[in-house]
C-alpha cells in the first residue's frame, strides 16, 4: 500500500527506482509510532561510504520517497548508475511481519538480476554495499525519455514474464511467508476492516478460512507476478520500453492475478493502461491466462481495497472515494460466488 499516487510524487525515473509503490509493505512507515531513531538509516553517511568503496563520482539527488533516496553517480567501469538507500534499516507496518531494508534490497537485486540476464528492460544490479549506517544497492541507469510505455508492448513484456522461469530462491516479500493464497486473504480482510472505517456500510469481511478456499485456485500455474503495472513504473526511450521499475509488490502465483489487477488500475487514466490493447500485447506471445469470474473479482477486489485505503486515509481524493465505493459494490456482489456465503 502507498501513500501517494504518481502524478504527484517525486521520481527518480532515469536510475531504475521508482521510489515508492502502491502496494508496497512499508508504504506508510515513517507514520508508524513504533519507528524510533535507531531505525533510522544516516542517508549522507550511507551514501558517502559506498562512492568512497565503489569510486563513483560526479553523485548528484536523482529521487527521494518514503522508502528509499536515489542518487545518480558515474563509476568508471559502468558508467551512470543509480545508489539507491533506505531510509529505514527495518520496516514495521501494522498487520505485516516487520523485515529488514537489507531484505527489500535483496529482493530487487535477486529479480532485476535474473531478470536482466534473460534481456528484460530491468536495471542491472551492480553491488549490494554494506556499510556501517546501512545498505546501499547501485544498479545500472535506464535511460527513458518519458514514463509509461505503449499498451500492447507492455502485453508483451507481461507475457514475456510470465512465460520466464522463476528466480531461483526468491521469497517474496509480499506473501509474508505464506503460500500466496493465505498472503492475499490475510491482506484482504485487514483492508476491508480498514474501509469498513470510511465505508460503514460494507458487509463484514470474510472469514479467513473462507478468504483462503476462495483464493487457493491462485496458486496454480506459479508465475513471477510484479503486480504494479502503471506507467510510473514503466521507462520509454524512442518508443520502446527501456524500463520497468519497483519491483516490491511481486508475487508467485498465477498469472490471471496480474491481469485481474491491471483491470483496475486501466480505470484510473494516470496508469495510462489500455486494458483492451496490453490484452491484445499478452496474446501475441502466450495465451490469455484465466481465472473463474468470481475469483477474478475477488482479486480485483483486493487491488480496489487497497486504491481506498489510499484514497480515503493517505491521498484523500473526493472522486475517487465515490469511485471506490461503486467499485467495492460491485465487486462484493460479483465475488460472492468464490466466497460461497461463507462470510
């Protein structure tokens, strides 16, 4: 879950980082009371100590956010590159077990690597460097001439995704642990205890017991899932996508949850999605992945939960409150199918 929607958001668009996501665990953590000054990570210090170890120079402010600072740096044997810092060692986020900065790192260089070796458009992880105010990951620099991409290629890139092997060893951070059936479920009910706050009217969340039956179908067919597909996490140069960034909200499971998702990010024109067009994209390459009508929506009804909790309690947004209430109506009613009553 983020706090801030891309068109008013600080971006670090050219250094491979897209600074804060929509989904992610720790959006939201420098409200949290139970940070205190001993998480928090000393950015100059941090940044200081890798040029000094890697011999970058000419480091210049590229992007800042709640989670990370960016700068841009020129090493000698790769040119621009991107120091990417946390602002906090450890993240606690109510409801989530609490991980470590280093971890989310982690994270981003095991994908972007394995990713990039197979010719994704991902930044190029360059050195993981520990130092004593905290971990500081470089990566290579995407060059871009705009954000966002055209629609049918990023069909294609979503394919290309899904068709790829899994990174070996990769534990996401999103699934907290769980098989991804049991990390939506549980993710789903805390949102909609969250809504009914501003939503008074919604009926009770499902059991998670219930939640999880529902939901088990989204373990088959498991695909590398990035699960924040907008154009602000999308790089172009010369029309062709040159970049695809933020990768915290991925996923294992199938691929009809990204497709189910994207669904409703293509409602909201700042995503700058054509649903019709990406669909279009993904059948060139793989066939379209399916889910049952009722589980799809209850999929769409997470995504719809967590675009509320933003813009009921992060990014207050009249119109889209009442777009989200509409949507949660629908979607509650079109889900019950998956859910069997079981309430």
């Amino acid at each position: 879950m983020c706090v801030e929607w891309c068109p008013d958001r600080p971006r670090s668009s050219r250094t491979g980082d897209s600074v804060t996501d929509l989904d992610s665990p720790t959006a939201g953590a420098n409200a949290d009371s139970s940070y205190d000054s001993n998480d928090l990570v000393n950015i100059e210090a941090a940044v200081a100590e890798a040029v000094e170890k890697l011999q970058l120079t000419d480091l210049a402010p590229a992007g800042s956010g709640l989670e990370f600072v960016v700068h841009r740096a020129v090493s000698s044997e790769h040119g621009l590159v991107a120091v990417r810092v946390p602002r906090y060692r450890a993240y606690r986020f109510p409801g989530r077990k609490p991980f470590t900065a280093e971890r989310s790192l982690g994270q981003e260089q095991l994908i972007c690597g394995h990713l990039y070796a197979m010719g994704f458009p991902v930044a190029e992880p360059l050195a993981m460097v520990q130092t004593a105010a905290g971990p500081v990951l470089v990566s290579g620099f995407l060059p871009s001439d705009r954000d966002g991409a055209e629609s049918v290629q990023i069909g294609e890139l979503l394919a290309r995704l899904h068709e790829a092997p899994l990174p070996p060893g990769l534990d996401p951070l999103d699934h907290d642990g769980y098989p991804v059936a049991e990390a939506v479920a549980r993710r789903l009910r805390r949102r909609w205890s969250q809504m009914i706050e501003h939503l008074p009217a919604l009926p009770p969340a499902p059991t998670l017991d219930a939640a999880i039956a529902a939901l088990e179908p989204i373990s088959g067919s498991p695909a590398l899932l990035h699960l924040d597909i907008r154009a602000c996490n999308l790089l172009s140069a010369d029309d062709r996508i040159t970049g695809w960034v933020d990768w915290t909200c991925a996923m294992v499971g199938h691929p009809g949850m990204e497709l189910a998702r994207l669904s409703e990010y293509a409602q909201l024109p700042e995503n700058g999605l054509c649903e019709v067009e990406v669909r279009d994209g993904y059948q060139r390459v793989a066939p379209l992945p399916e889910l049952d009508p009722a589980l799809e929506a209850l999929v769409r009804l997470d995504t719809v939960l967590m675009l509320g909790v933003i813009f009921f309690a992060y990014a207050p947004d009249a119109t889209r409150q009442t777009w989200v209430g509409d949507r949660l109506g629908v979607l509650i009613e079109q889900c019950e199918g998956a859910l069997g009553g079981r309430t």
